[in-house]
C-alpha cells in the first residue's frame, strides 16, 4: 500500500478516546439449536478494531466499550469445552447496541457434520449462513473452498471445511433475490451470518458525482468524523491503476488490520461499490 506521508489526513481528535464517537456493544450469547441463553462462562475476542479490545465478561454475558460509531466487529465466543468458537459479526451505528450472537455447541456441530457424512479437520472452518431462499443447492454462489452448501432446517445452510481467508456468499445468476456477505474464515472455527434476500442489486447511481454521491458517504460511513480532510483529499488516496488498492477502500477495510475499525461490509457493500466506480472514471471531484 501507498503511503502518503506528505499530505496524511488530518484526524479530528487526539488522545486516548477515538475521534467520532465511541460505543458500547453488549452481548448475550444464545444457544444456536435451542435459542436459550448459553448456560456457563463464554470466551470472547473481538476482531476488527484496531488497536484490540477486550470484552468484560460476566458469567454468559459480556460488554466491549470504546467500538468507533460505524464499526463492522466480529465477536468469536466460545465456553468451556462446550461450545465451540463462533463467530458472528456485527455492526454499530451511532448508538450503543444490544446482540444475542449465536454460539453452537461441538456436540450440535458434529451432529450437523455427521447428518451430512463430512469429517471436519482442524485447518478448515465451518459457515453456518441463515438466508431465506428457495433452493439454496442453485441460489447460492460461494467463492471459497469448502464442501456445501447443505440445506438444514429453517433456512439454515452448511458449508464444511471452508479454507481459512474472506470468501464472499452472493446470489447466483439464477437466485430471484439479491444478497451477499463477506465472510471471515479462520481454522476450527464457526461462522454464522444471516443474509438479508434483496429484491434486486442496488444500482450505482448515475451519473456519479463527487460532491453529491461519495461525500455523502464518507459522512454517512463516519469517515469524516475521525479524518477532518478526507473529503477535500480523497483524491490523494486514491491509485486511479488500480482502483480497489487504493487507500480510501482498502484501509477501512476487513483485508486491514491496521485502521482502527473496518467499516465496509465487504466488496458489494454498495458504499464501497459507488465509490469504487468513483475511482474507475478517474476520481473527479468537480
Ligand atoms: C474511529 C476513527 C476512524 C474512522 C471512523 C475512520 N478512520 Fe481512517 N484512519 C483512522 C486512523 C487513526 C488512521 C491511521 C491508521 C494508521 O496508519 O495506523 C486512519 C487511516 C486511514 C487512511 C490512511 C491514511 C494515510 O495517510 O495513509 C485512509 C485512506 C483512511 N483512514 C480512510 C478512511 C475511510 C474512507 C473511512 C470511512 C469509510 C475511515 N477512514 C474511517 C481513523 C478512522
């Protein structure tokens, strides 16, 4: 990546709170098959922010302070031998937020395994994806290595053995909705996302302006709330040879550990698709 030291992005606020804003995000785990508050002491990590924070745990519960307004945070629970990690993501507005991440059992895993005949190894993952589409065995187009999809009940689809990495899940050209997720696979852990079905693909608009399609976003997206100068310099972050390198996508994105939060769901986020195209037809701001 390009840095770009002479000009750099003047960032709103200094010292020990994050600029923009900060939040709380308050969890209590449920049981993934029955629905219940997990029974025992959970184990979290919290990925996507930069730099690591912990949670504060009490008994099957536990809270992160300090989350940037925007963030997209992944929080990996386990407990005691009883539940396997698993990770699901989740995304602050400005506003503190309440979740019931899902937390699947090694018991109720093997058993998904077993029902469908795969031996899962150490070095894969597992995605276990709630989206409400008719024939997931068509509708579903994954870009990663794994064995699946595997309808289960409730609109509920398996993959196993998923290689490690950001595999995205989208819509087939034949599925009638639209949807997607970026997902983040890690070995001998669970990922569970719930996919909203869209009617059809949000188009770009067009013709895309500066001032009325991309600064929207970097406000919206609370860009300019930490970066004082990124709407007057985002040109500047910019690589017109090859657009998805540049700085102002890759920085906020999951592929980067190193900003202090992720901010775009993924490639088909369509903030990260508009201002993608921005940068295509040669990011003009006039
Ligand atoms: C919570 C505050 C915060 C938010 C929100 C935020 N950033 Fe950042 N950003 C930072 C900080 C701090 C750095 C410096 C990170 C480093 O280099 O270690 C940074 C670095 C960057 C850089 C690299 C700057 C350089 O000089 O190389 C770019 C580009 C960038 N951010 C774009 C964005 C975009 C686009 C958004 C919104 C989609 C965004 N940021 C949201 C705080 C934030």
């Amino acid at each position: 990546m390009t840095r770009h030291v002479a000009i750099g992005l003047l960032l709103a606020a200094c010292g020990d709170d994050p600029a923009g804003g900060s939040r709380a995000l308050r969890a209590a785990p449920i049981d993934f098959t029955s629905g219940a508050p997990i029974d025992g002491d959970v184990t979290v990590v919290v990925e996507g922010l930069a730099p690591t924070r912990a949670a504060t745990v009490t008994g099957g519960t536990f809270v992160v302070t300090g989350v940037p307004d925007h963030s997209i945070v992944d929080l990996v629970v386990a407990g005691a031998g009883v539940y396997r990690a698993t990770r699901s993501t989740v995304e602050l507005d400005a506003a503190d937020l309440d979740v019931a991440p899902r937390v699947i059992t090694e018991a109720a895993l093997a058993q998904l395994a077993a029902d469908v005949g795969v031996t899962m190894t150490p070095e894969r993952g597992v995605a276990l994806l709630h989206v409400a589409t008719p024939d997931p065995a068509t509708d579903l187009a994954f870009d990663g290595d794994a064995v699946g999809p595997f309808p289960l009940a409730d609109d509920w689809v398996a993959y196993f053995e998923v290689a490690p990495g950001l595999p995205l899940v989208t819509a087939s050209p034949t599925a009638s909705g639209s949807f997607d997720a970026q997902l983040a696979i890690t070995a001998g852990t669970v990922t569970i996302a719930e996919l909203a079905v869209r009617g059809t693909p949000e188009a770009l608009p067009a013709p895309l302006r500066f001032a009325e399609h991309v600064v929207p976003i970097l406000d919206e997206r609370g860009c300019t709330a930490c970066h004082d100068g990124l709407a007057a310099h985002a040109a500047a972050y910019v690589t017109l040879a090859a657009p998805t390198s540049s700085a102002l996508l890759a920085m906020p994105s999951r592929s980067n550990a190193g900003h202090p939060n992720v901010v775009f769901a993924g490639p088909n986020d369509l903030a990260y698709r508009t201002i993608l195209q921005w940068i295509a037809f040669g990011a003009k701001t006039d």
